[in-house]
C-alpha cells in the first residue's frame, strides 16, 4: 500500500506501477485507516496568514495475489499479481482570514464538508521467465460543499460553493529482470478535472493529458534500492465566468504533473523499514483543493489563477510480521512545498497579481513548528494471508 490512494493531495505523485515493499504472495487482505492533510497559506500583507486545508479521514480495503519471480531474479515486484483497493473517506474544508481594520483587511472564513472516493485496480502478467506486462488504474476524487463568510459578523455566510478536484490515471508498462535487479517502462494517460462554482464566479477544467514512468529496483542482500520518475503532460480545456456579466470564456490550457522518487529500504526476518523522498512539481490552470479566502474574492472578482506548486514529500514505512499470516504497517509521510499563484484579469484592466502560497500544514500545535509545518498524513493497517501463508 503505497501514499496515493490516503494522501489527501489528488494531483501529487501517482507511483501506480512503482511500489514500496514487496506486497504478500499468495492470497491476501489489507484493512487500514489513515488520516491526512492538505494546507496552504498566504500572507497577506506581512500582517495576516490566510490559511486554507482539508483534513480527510480514510478508511481502506484491498485484497490480491501475488507469485514472485523465479530464483534471485528481479528486486522484489511479483511477476504475476493481481490487486484491488478501495479508500473511502469523509474530509473538513476549513479556511480563515482574520481582520485588521488598520491594513483594510476584511474577514473571510470558509467551513465545508466533503469526502474522498478513490480505488485503484493493477494487474502483472509474466512474459517468459525475467519480463512481465504490467496495467494499471487508479481514481482519486474529492468532492465538497463550502459555506463562505466575506466580511460579515460571525455565524453568517456570503455564498456557498460547491467545488472537486478529480485525477484518474491509467498505465500499461513493461518490466524486466535480472539477478537481483529490474527496470521498468510505461506509457501514461491521466485525466485531470476540477470544478468550483459560487454564487459569482465558475470554473470548470477537464481533458487527457499523456506522459510516461521509469522504475529501476536494485535489490543487494537486505537492502533494496529504488528510483521511480513519471511526466505527463499536455493542454486541458477550461471555462470560466464571473460577475457581473457571466460571459463564457473558453480556453485550452497547458497541465503539467511531474515527480522523481528516490528509496532505500532494509529487511530484518520480520521487520522492514522503508524511506523514501519524493520531488513533485504540478502546473494546472485551476485550484480545486483548499482554496485561500483571498483567492475566493479574487475569482469572483474576475481574475483567471494559474498555479505552480513544488513540493517534497518524506515518506517512512516500517512492517512488521507478528505471525506469517499477519503483518502490521505504519507509514508517515510529510510534505513541504511552495506555489506559485498568477491571478490575471480576465478584462485585461488590471495588472497580473502573484501570491507567493505556502504549502504548509499545523499539527498537534506547537509540534509541528521545529518540522517546518509540514502537510501530514499518517497511515496504520495490516495485511492478511488468506488461507496458508506463502
């Protein structure tokens, strides 16, 4: 079970043929629960934080089967395994603005509801003894319903907004083997999408965009090393309207979704321990995830956003097997990143404005300070043999 599935983050990294630890072989089950945030924050005038994140809940289930390659081939991929996973959960948008009168900075708070419904499917097939085909599908969708409060009293709203973001990838890749080591090749297509309506503005952008991942797994005694990359790329159409006029504006934007993962991981009789680091970059002609109050006013103001974000991910995954049929796993992932927002008038009146976004979350209060306040996702499940443990 790799991050992307309970990563509150839709757009990041999607390691879909690429994997952490060897899964099970044989027959299996997995069950977990994980809990996961998405943070931005942008300072408005060097004298207020307008912060914005949402918090999903995850609840997963999966179940497959795996047969491990002949002898010492390869680095820990099965050559022939089926698996699905499920991962449902419910999220909390919350965003806050406070005022100062001595800057002009009005109040905007948002409060919200929403969940998250992504699974994912994959499947390997050997073709002689050290190669395999490999296909695989993932969704990962988040949807939710915001009330907005701009510049009113406490307890009442300005507008709601219904917003989602959406990423579905599909792969077919080749893998080969050799003693102890394997590289793969894939050709890639996602499908990006994201929506936020209010009562004075609408966005909507959707389309396919193509690319490919690289894996090479190098696997000398306990030790198992692993460099992943994946690119797509391509233009996405987009609508947009606003106030006060509503007049459509059509256009067909450049998507860019990026990412180079580098891993080392070590293996005791029942223990292994996995760390990984991962630089993200994603370029997208919407923001669809935790939107700023600043941002909110702007769009309904007219203005078009063009966002670029950067961002390193850590990740640590310990496994421990209590009995051959049962193993119990604990990940940590932290995140840290910053985004690049150009806001540009669609009258082309107004001069172009950048909000310089931090992508950082608050966690367990002061904790999180020393950290950097990373974005946060914690993972905790187990996997079962179904039927004897192989």
């Amino acid at each position: 079970m790799g991050p992307d599935l309970v990563n509150a983050c839709i757009f990041c990294a999607g390691m879909l043929l690429g994997m952490d630890l060897a899964p099970r072989n044989g027959l299996g089950a997995e069950l977990g629960f994980s809990y996961a945030t998405l943070a931005r924050r942008y300072e408005v005038q060097d004298v207020r934080v307008d912060t914005s994140d949402v918090t999903p809940k995850f609840l997963l289930a999966g179940m497959g089967w795996a047969r491990p390659p002949a002898g010492d081939l390869g680095a820990g991929t099965p050559e022939l395994e089926w698996r699905i996973r499920v991962a449902l959960a419910t999220s909390h948008d919350q965003q806050e603005l406070k005022p100062d009168p001595d800057f002009g900075i009005t109040p905007i708070v948002t409060d919200g509801t929403g969940r998250y419904e992504n699974f994912s499917l994959l499947g390997r097939l050997p073709i002689g003894a050290r190669d395999s085909v490999e296909i695989a599908g993932e969704r990962r969708s988040n949807k939710a319903t915001d009330l907005i409060n701009i510049g009113g009293s406490n307890q009442t709203f300005s507008e709601s907004r219904e917003i989602s973001a959406e990423r579905n990838d599909f792969v077919v890749g080749w893998r080969h083997r050799w003693t102890g080591l394997e590289a793969e090749g894939a050709f890639r297509i996602a499908k990006v999408s994201g929506f936020n309506a209010t009562a004075n503005s609408f966005q909507h952008a959707s389309g396919v965009i193509y690319g490919g991942e690289a894996e090479a797994r190098w696997r000398p005694g306990p030790w198992t090393f692993v460099l992943h990359g994946e690119r797509t790329s391509g233009d996405i159409d987009v609508h947009r309207e606003s106030q006060p006029d509503f007049h459509d504006r059509d256009s067909s934007l450049p998507a860019l979704l990026s990412a180079v993962r580098a891993g080392v991981a070590y293996s005791w009789p029942r223990t292994q321990v996995m760390l990984t680091g991962t630089y993200g970059r994603e370029t997208l002609p919407f923001v669809a995830l935790a939107p700023t109050g600043t941002e909110t006013v702007a769009y309904d103001d007219g203005y078009d956003p063009k966002s670029v974000n950067d961002q390193f991910y850590g990740d640590v995954v310990v496994r421990y097997a209590f009995t051959p049929a049962i193993r119990v796993r604990l990940g940590l992932r932290m995140a840290w990143g910053d985004e690049t927002l150009t806001l540009t008038d669609s009258s082309g009146a107004r001069p172009t404005r950048t909000l310089d976004i931090h992508r950082r979350g608050i966690f367990g209060g002061s904790l999180s300070d020393p950290l950097g306040s990373p974005e946060f996702g914690f993972y905790l499940g187990a996997d079962f043999a179904v039927g004897t443990p192989k």
